[in-house]
C-alpha cells in the first residue's frame, strides 16, 4: 500500500500542475467555446489517451531516453509547437467553413491525441514526479534499497 503522505503530495501537485493552463487546457477551451462541450469533451477524450500512453511509455522506462538525451525532449517540444501552430494557421484558412459532420468527432479525437502526446508539461510531470513516486513506492514496500 502506498504511504499516505506520498500520495496526498502526488494528488497535490497534481492539481497544482492541471490547474496551470497550458497547451491541452488552451485547445479544450478553444474547442469548447467554439464549437460546444461536445466537441471538448471528444478533445479530452484524445488527450487522455495520449496521457495514458506517456504514463505507460514512463512506466517501461522510456524517460530515461528523455533524462539521457535532452535533445529527444527538446525535438519533441519543437514537434508540438509546430503542431500547434499548424493547428492555428489550418484554423485561420478554414474559417467560415464546415467539415462534415460524419469526420468531426474522429478529427477532434486526432487532434487532442497529438496535442496531448505533444505536450511537454505532462511529458515533463509523468517522467520526473510519476516515475519518482512510482520508484520511491516499490522501495518503501520491497526491502532491496
């Protein structure tokens, strides 16, 4: 079992990092008020699967890539940034237009996955405090220290 106070601290930085808005809280909120909660929540949808793949990609070990290549954390900054803002100019040469209603949800679902696979805060939050509570965790219930 995990000790209480290690998981009353992750539930605290939780807030406090989800409370901050970046770029997964930005494009909800755009999504939102624009075209309906709908639509945000399908925005949402995506992101959360993307974070549960970077929980999963942590858990098997993968920010070590990150911690022993930062320039594999900066290209991925980079790749999200440019997908933001080919996002926004897509946005702004579509304006006035509709897509079709049939594509909408799955276009939406595509677009919170990549930016949420893409977002360097939560890469940032699953590999530095997730993998350290996880591993501070199994040392305090196994007893190889």
């Amino acid at each position: 079992m995990m000790n209480i106070s290690l998981y009353l601290g992750f539930i605290a930085a939780t807030f406090v990092l989800l409370a901050i808005p970046g770029p997964n809280v930005m494009m909800i909120l755009a999504k939102s008020t624009r075209e309906g909660t709908s639509t945000g929540l399908i925005v949402m949808a995506g992101m959360t699967i993307a974070q549960a793949i970077q929980i999963l990609a942590v858990v098997l070990g993968l920010s070590w890539v990150v911690h022993t290549y930062p320039d594999a954390f900066e290209i991925i900054q980079l790749g999200g940034a440019a997908y933001l803002i080919f996002l926004g100019i897509s946005s702004w040469l579509r304006a006035g237009r509709h897509d079709k209603i049939e594509s909408r949800g799955r276009k939406h679902l595509k677009v919170g996955f990549f930016v949420g696979l893409s977002n360097p805060k939560s890469l940032l939050f699953m590999a530095a405090f997730f993998r350290s509570s996880l591993i501070r965790h199994i040392r305090q219930t196994h007893s190889w220290r």
